[in-house]
C-alpha cells in the first residue's frame, strides 16, 4: 500500500507520465518451471529491450533514471534483501537463481491491486485462491500494472518490454483488454516435471512462514490453477486469430541450445537479433549453468501425485502442443 501511495503521489507531481506508450510488449506465460525463467533472462541481456528488474519491484519509486540506473541504492538493498531470502531458503536460488538486475515478474506489481499469486505462495489461504482463479476482475490489475510499467520508462529506457508471468495463463482475456497489441511466448514441458518442481518452490517460498505445511494440499493447488489456466489459453489461443500472436518455446530444444529459438523468436517479432544481444545472451548463458548452485531435488511422494494421473489430466495440453 505505501508502494501504491508513492506511485499515485509520482503521478499527482508528474501527470505527464501518463502519456507514456506500452507497445506491443512481448510477453512470455504457459506453465512454470518450463525453462521461462531463463529464457526471460536471456532475452533481457539485449540492450535494446526493457524488463522489469528485481530492485524496481522492491522499491519503484522514485521512478528509475538512465543516468544512475546502474548505481541506484535500491540495487544494494536489493541485494542484502535476496542474500536474506537466502539464509531462510537455502534451496531457493537452485529453484529461481537471481541478482538484483535479474528481470522479475509483476507479481509484486499485481500486489498493488490486491490480486497476485505471491499472496498465496506464502500463505494458506484456500478462499483467496478460489476467488482470485474464479471471481475477481483482473483488468484493474493489469492497468495499474500498465501504470507502473510507464512510471519506469518514464526516464529510463528503451520502451520495448519483454515481460514473464505463468500466472497470466489464467487471467488472459483481462491481459489481453490491457494490452490489445501484445504477442505471446509460451513454454512447453512435461508435466510429471513441472508441477512436483512448482510445488516444491511452493514450499520453499511458504516455509518461513509456518510450522506445519500441506505438501499434497500445495501440489493439489499448484495442480488445480495450471490445469484451469491451461484451458483458458488454449480456449483463447483456438478464438479467431489469436494463435498468431504465439511463439512456442519447448524445454528440451532451449536446453540443448537456445539461440536457433531466439532467432526464430525474432524472425517471428519482425526485429534485429543483432551481434551485441547475442554476445551479451552467450555470456551470460556461459555464467548461469542451469546447476550453478545445486541441484533442486525433492521427494515426489511427499506431495502426494500420481504422475499417470497427472499425465492423464494434462492429456488435453501434451497433445495440443506435442508435449514429449
């Protein structure tokens, strides 16, 4: 709230930044724990893209300036703030490994409006979760966080967004009124992969916070949002020429080596992959091995799932787009 009161206090001061333009962002969603984290991180090392870093959502006002973008306080701050996350966690920076630069998703920003999944990734609150995925309007959310995205262009840009959320899944016809001119990527893996490693980072964000947890009541909540979020993209994707909007990504193939995809990825945008964005994408591809602080590991059976019986539910997704 005090976040909200800076930002609305910014604009009182500066009405103008109101007439910033958020144009045809590139936004990436489909399951978590599909390789999107990366490929988030890879395409924000192209200098002539912008994306949400992680010391503007713990702090974004006052707004970012180019001039000291690289030297701003909150960089730090930022910094002492994950090396605590840290010590509670241990096990968190093998699941989601980041730095205070690393692109973050808007999920703070989605705070703002009352409506996010960082509400119930701590915290076990069941009626929360079934008004969010059933009954609340998510277009107020996504204009205030159109609203924060202008106050951080505003003096620092470029303005070509590259945004990450899985959550959007779920809320994409309210994503879509916000922003009209948006394209889409989507990542695609097995889901006998995915939902036990998004269930275990459930925990993993939920632990500090309580002594007694619910792994099958974790997994059963990360299981039931992916299976309804799913369907409402493929229901948005199959409506009149929308599928045109998506670029498909698949785990394995962006594992073995991302930069065909990344071509592909804007040869489908219409842009310049350009020498210094692959440069800058190698090199930091060559700093983040996938396992450079551990392998995440963990125990399905603690979580309660069937994996036949997951793969069955998910039929509908793994045949629509080839899931292996």
């Amino acid at each position: 709230m005090s976040h909200r009161l800076q930002i609305e206090d910014c604009y009182r001061r500066h009405p103008e930044i109101d007439e910033q333009e958020i144009v045809a962002p590139l936004i990436g969603l489909g399951l978590p724990r599909t390789g999107s984290t990366a490929f988030s991180c890879l395409l924000a090392e192209d200098p002539a893209v912008r994306v949400i870093r992680a010391w503007e959502t713990i702090k974004p006002c006052p707004p970012p300036e180019a001039a000291t973008q690289y030297t701003d306080p909150r960089i730090a701050l930022t910094a002492t703030l994950i090396a605590r996350t840290d010590a509670m966690s241990p096990r968190m920076k093998m699941m989601l490994p980041s730095g205070p630069d690393s692109p973050s998703e808007c999920q703070s920003f989605m705070g703002y409006d009352f409506k996010s999944q960082r509400f119930q990734a701590v915290a076990h609150i069941p009626t929360y979760v079934n008004w969010l995925n059933h009954e609340a309007d998510l277009t107020t959310t996504y204009r205030y966080v159109k609203r924060v995205m202008k106050l951080l262009q505003w003096r620092c840009p470029p303005t070509r967004w590259r945004l990450k959320n899985p959550g959007h899944m779920l809320f994409i016809d309210a994503l879509i009124e916000v922003f009209p001119d948006a394209r889409f990527w989507m990542s695609h893996r097995d889901v006998a992969a995915v939902i036990p490693s998004v269930a275990d980072l459930y925990y993993e964000h939920s632990h500090p916070y309580s002594d007694q947890l619910d792994k099958p009541c974790i997994a059963r909540m990360n299981t039931d949002w992916t299976t309804l979020g799913m369907r409402r993209l493929i229901a948005f994707r199959d409506r009149a020429d929308r599928n045109s909007r998506f670029f498909d990504v698949h785990f394995a193939e962006l594992q073995k080596d991302p930069f065909p995809v990344i071509e592909r990825l804007y040869g489908f945008l219409g842009e310049e992959f350009t020498p210094e964005a692959r440069s800058r994408m190698q090199a930091w591809r060559e700093n983040s091995p996938r396992e450079k602080h551990g392998s995440h590991t963990y125990d399905i059976a603690e979580f309660g799932i069937d994996l036949e019986a997951l793969r069955a539910q998910f039929r509908f997704y793994t045949e629509r787009f080839s899931v292996r």
